[in-house]
C-alpha cells in the first residue's frame, strides 16, 4: 500500500508529514519505513524524490497528545524544529477530529511544547508555540570546552575570517552571529551562510554539531538567514529565529518582553523572549501545500551514479 503524506510548509521550511500513529493511514501502508535514514534522503531529494527540508514523523505520545519526529533532508535526527512543530499541529488540527483542541501538546526531542491554534471553520490559520527555556550554559547546548558559563559573543575562526558568536539551545544547538553595516560587502546574510555555514556547522566546537544564523538587526527587527544542521540553507528556521532573539538579548541588542519580528527568505515569524529568560514564544502560519501518496519501494529503486 503506497505511503500518504502530506506536503507541508512554514514561510517555505517545507516538510514531507507522515502520520504512524497505530490506526491512522500512514501506519498501515507498510513497506520501507519513512523513518529510515535511506528514505528520508531519497522522499527529500528535491530532483529524484518529493523534495523537502526533512521528514515530519507524527508518532503516539504517553505523556501529549501525539510525538513528533525530525528527520533532516540528510537522513539525521534533530531534537526540535520550530516550523516543523506548526505544520505537524496543522495537519493534526485538520485530519484528526479528536485533536479538535484550542491548544496541542506535542511531544518532541526538546520536551513536551504546547501549541496554540487559531482556527476558522475548521483551518488553521496561524499557530503559536512556547518552545520552553533557552539552553544557555556550555554543558547544554552543548558547546566545546564544556562547562556552565555561556558563550557570549565568542571568537570562533573559519576559513578567512573570525566571527564572534553567542550560542543558545532551544533544544537544539544554535551558533547566531550577528553582522553590522560596517561589515559592507562582507555583510550579504546569504553568502556568508552559504559560504561559512558549511564549515561552522561541523565546527569540533559543537560535538552534536550547530544549526548557524547570520543575523542583522535593524531597529525592533531582525533580518535573518538560516544555515540548518542536516539541510543545509533553508528559507525558515524557527528555532534559529527563537534563538537569534535570546542571543539579540543577552547582547543588549534588544529588549526581552516585547514580540520581536524576524525577517527569514521565506517570510516573517513573531518571537517574544520573557524577560526573565524562562521562554521563548514563537508565532507564525503554516500552510499545507498538496497531499498524496508515495510508493517507496519504488522510489528506492533508483539507479546510483
């Protein structure tokens, strides 16, 4: 039986969503299952598959109302994924009547988040998540040497340059560095992500490796682009959006309590960091884009070279 999915997207972090909660369709289909990192590769393969930033795996939950899984477009698992948690809220909002509910808990690699849902007949029109306390001590992040200070505005040299970073965890690890006008032409977010990510990301700095944010501020805003750990650069990252606010914060670049506007390639999200540190609130749509199936046994059939 060919495996349903669903094509999911928050501000263009685009996600293949499987549900394999007991009874639902995505568990009965059999075959490879979507949670190999081998099928995870080729299901996002954007040429030869159906092309996304990873796996979204809704699995049952003990202690919420469902689990879910990230599985990057590279076949390895991240803790938490700040868009992928909406758009797995959409389609369990939409598909499952029994999670017909204002607010979702979702269990996830970063704990069990709840998800507020705005919803008209029926749709889900924007979703707003608490992603919890930002990690913020070596130990947790965690952040090479070890330890329990934190990692502000750090030197850290990568090919032919020097960055100064300030490292959070929202869950996730996070290496957010922030450029200023006087950077001039060194100053393009996307080419130093696409130039420098690469490199940081593996860093023997992060023993888990790093998700990497280039990071502008400008006035209340912030301009923001996004190289993820396991995808690559992305359109959107809402943890990285989430982390890059906290680490504005601690760098006196902006005011915790007040909802902070992030500007990724794919669109905007909304973030708040409670002043005292003990949250970070994340506010932004989700969108589902089509729903099939896919054979992948078939998919997998696929001559290397």
């Amino acid at each position: 039986m060919p495996l349903p999915f669903v094509k999911v997207e928050g501000i263009g972090n685009d996600f293949v969503v499987v549900d394999l909660r007991p009874g639902r369709p995505g568990a009965l289909a059999g075959g490879p299952s979507p949670e190999d990192p081998k099928v995870v590769r080729a299901i996002c393969d954007r040429r030869f598959g159906v092309g996304g930033d990873g796996v979204l795996a809704i699995l049952p939950s003990t202690i919420g109302d469902a689990r879910m899984r990230v599985l990057n477009a590279d076949g390895s698992e991240a803790e938490m994924c700040g868009n992928g948690i909406r758009c797995v809220a959409k389609v369990l909002y939409e598909s499952d009547p029994s999670m017909r509910k204002q607010v979702l808990r979702i269990e996830t690699g970063a704990g069990l988040l709840e998800c507020a849902l705005s919803a008209t007949a029926g749709v889900v029109r924007g979703v707003e998540v608490d992603l919890g306390r930002p990690r913020l001590s070596r130990d947790e992040i965690p952040l090479l040497p070890g330890g329990t200070s934190r990692a502000l505005r750090e030197a850290i040299a990568v090919r032919d340059r020097e960055f100064r970073f300030t490292a959070v965890s929202m869950g996730n690890p996070h290496a957010v560095i922030f450029v200023d006008d006087r950077d001039g032409a060194g100053g393009d977010l996307r080419a130093l992500a696409e130039t420098y990510g690469p490199t940081l990301e593996v860093s023997d700095r992060f023993p888990r490796r790093t998700n990497v944010e280039f990071a502008r501020v400008r006035g209340g805003e912030i301009d923001l682009v996004v190289w993820e750990r396991g995808s690559g650069l992305t359109l959107a990252c809402g943890t990285g959006a989430c982390a890059t606010v906290v680490a504005a914060v601690l760098e006196d670049r902006l005011t915790a309590g007040v909802e902070t506007p992030v500007h990724l390639p794919g669109g905007t999200l909304a973030i708040t960091v409670a002043p005292d540190l003990t949250s970070a609130r994340m506010r932004g749509p989700a969108r589902i884009v089509f729903e099939a199936t896919i054979d992948v046994a078939r998919l997998l059939e696929r001559p290397a070279g």
